[in-house]
C-alpha cells in the first residue's frame, strides 16, 4: 500500500484511537471509512487526482460506491462493489494505494 494512505491510516490512529489501531477485519473496515471521510480530498491532492464526488447506490445485497474525479484534465469515475459501504471503502483505498484502481471516462460529467 502507498505509505501516504498508510499515513493518514496512522493519523486516524493517533487522533481518534489514542494509538490503538482498531483489531480485525471489522477495526480494519472502520479505520478505512473514517480516513475516507475525513481525508479522502487530502489523499487526492497528494496523488494529482481532483475530488469530484461519490455515490452509494444499495442494489439488493450489493452496496456499490461510485467515485468522480478528474486525472489531468479528463472526468473519470470507478465503481466499487461489495456486501458493506464500510468494505467498499476499504476496497477503494486498498486499490488507489496499489495504484489499480480502474478510472473510466465519466461519460455523464
């Protein structure tokens, strides 16, 4: 993971958890929503991406995220399903931390 992210990871720890970094897959799951929340436009601005807005879209069991945001000067969007908005989130910063997520042209921006 991009150590950027893992530093506002370390952040949200420090703040919020006194330096205790929540346990498990559900302590792991809240740690990303809570850096999402409060950081996400910080860790576009340190990757060049500009924040263009999200979206939670609940389809049965399926909870889908849908990111805008605007790399060099083009509109592109991602999708992002899981079974929770917190496993989503997670799912989204794991892979804009590895570098893969997969932008699209937003067609309707």
């Amino acid at each position: 993971m991009d150590s950027r992210i893992e530093w506002y990871y370390a952040k949200v720890v420090e703040e919020l958890f006194g330096g205790v970094r929540p346990a498990g897959r559900e302590g792991e799951e809240m740690l990303a929503a809570l850096t999402y929340i409060l950081y996400l436009v910080n860790i576009f601005d340190d990757a060049g991406i500009t924040y263009r807005g999200d979206n939670y879209k609940y389809q049965g069991q399926i909870n889908l995220l849908v990111v805008k945001a605007t790399i060099d000067d083009n509109p592109v969007v991602t999708f992002i399903n899981a079974m929770t908005r917190q496993q989503a989130v997670k799912i989204f910063l794991d892979q804009l931390g590895e570098r893969r997520v997969l932008w699209y042209p937003d067609k309707w921006a």
